[in-house]
C-alpha cells in the first residue's frame, strides 16, 4: 500500500508537469438529469509499529475543488508528506521531507520464553528370569603318539697315521781363526783383504754344501708317498 500510494504521487506529479489542461467533459447523467457535484471529506491512517507502517491519507471536496494530503514514513526514517490540490485546472501537488535519513542497523529482538522442561518418562522395569543352561562338557580328544623311525649310527674308517723318514741333522768342519802377524801399512792393507776374501770363499763353499745336502733330501724324499685310501668299506 504505501509503495502504491509513492507511486501514485509520482505519476500525478509528472502528468500535472507535463499534460496541457484540457476542460473536463461533461457527460449527461443516466437518467437524463445533470447533477452537480456533491462535496465530501474523509480522513484515515495507520500506525502498526511492529511492522513499521505509519502512513495516512486526508481529503476534502466543496464540489469544484479537492484539497488533500497523504504521508509515509520511509524506510530510511524520513516522513513524506504530499499536498496536493485538484480543481478543472489540474493536479498540483507539493512533496516534502521531514527527518533526517538514517539506516541504523537492525537488531531483531525475540521475546524470551522459558525453556520447556520435561519429566522423563517413568516406564515400569521387566522383570526376566534369567534363563538357566546346562553346562556343556566335553572329553578331551586322544590322537596317537607320533613314531619315528630310528637309524643306525654311521661308522666312518679309519687310517693308519703315515710315517715319514726322519734325516741326520748335517754337521760342517769348524775351521780355527787364522791369525796374522802386525806389519806396515800397506802390508797391513793387504794382510787385512786376505782374511775378508778368505772368509767370502768360505761363506759362498757352506752355502755350496747346504744346497746339495738339501737336494739329496729331496731326491731321497722323493720315493716316500702317502698310503692310498680305500672306499670300498665305504
């Protein structure tokens, strides 16, 4: 309703801006007779503050002339009031504000109602005999006693430990120390070659008998092998 009366106001104001007066027709009544204009007045509002509507309407005719004023509150808290007249002339209306716009933020408050409390439901307790089994009894279960076959000891032969030759330690002439008498210092020179190069002789004829004593050993050894060993007692 009040976006319709908003509207309306609008309309009527462009129509009596723009559309040139024209002289209202009169038209014969429908029983032939013309009447004249009767006046009237009325007057209504509405003021619901838990929906926020608050508007009204007021308008009063003599039979030639209309005078009125409606008003709405808005949304952003303005009121709008139009004054308008109408008369052969035409509409002319006059809108004003009146308030300042605010757009406060809305808050909805909701009415506290106790909280429902309620008795638990008392339902009688069933009483069951509890049921009584047999106890089940079982016999233990006899399985054989396991055998396993048995298997004679292996006896493995045995073998004469092997004897080897045993060799004379070898024994080598000692010879003495030869001794030389003190002369000059070239003789002495001479003197002292003579033993060092005596005993070099010496040391390379030991080394001469060590190697052909140690190869008759081998040659003798040589023969000398290890008794076979037999499987057939295996």
């Amino acid at each position: 309703m009040k976006q319709f009366v908003i509207i309306a106001a609008l309309v009527a104001l462009a129509l009596a801006s723009d559309r040139p007066y024209y002289p209202k027709p009169a038209y014969p009544a429908a029983d032939g007779y013309d009447y004249a204009p009767m006046p009237y007045s009325f007057d209504w509002a509405v003021l619901d503050q838990a929906s926020y509507n608050d508007f009204g309407h007021k308008e009063t005719s003599d039979g030639k002339v209309v005078t009125g004023t409606y008003y709405v509150v808005l949304p952003d808290g303005r009121r709008q009031v139009v004054t308008y007249k109408a008369d052969d002339y035409g509409y002319v209306a006059d809108v004003k504000y009146e308030g300042e716009a605010s757009y406060p933020e809305y808050k909805p408050s909701y009415p506290a109602y106790p909280k429902p409390a309620y008795a638990p439901p008392a339902y009688p307790k069933p009483t069951y005999a509890a049921p009584a089994y047999p106890k089940p009894t079982y016999a233990p279960p006899a399985y054989p006693k396991a055998s396993y076959p048995s298997y004679p000891r292996p006896s493995y032969p045995t073998y004469p430990r092997p004897a080897y030759p045993s060799y004379p330690r070898p024994s080598y002439p000692s010879y003495p120390k030869p001794s030389y008498p003190v002369s000059t210092t070239t003789e002495a020179v001479t003197e002292t070659a003579a033993p060092v190069l005596k005993e070099a002789e010496e040391a390379v004829e030991a080394v001469a008998v060590t190697e052909a004593v140690s190869e008759a050993a081998v040659a003798v050894a040589e023969p000398i092998a290890e008794p076979e060993t037999s499987t057939d007692a295996v």
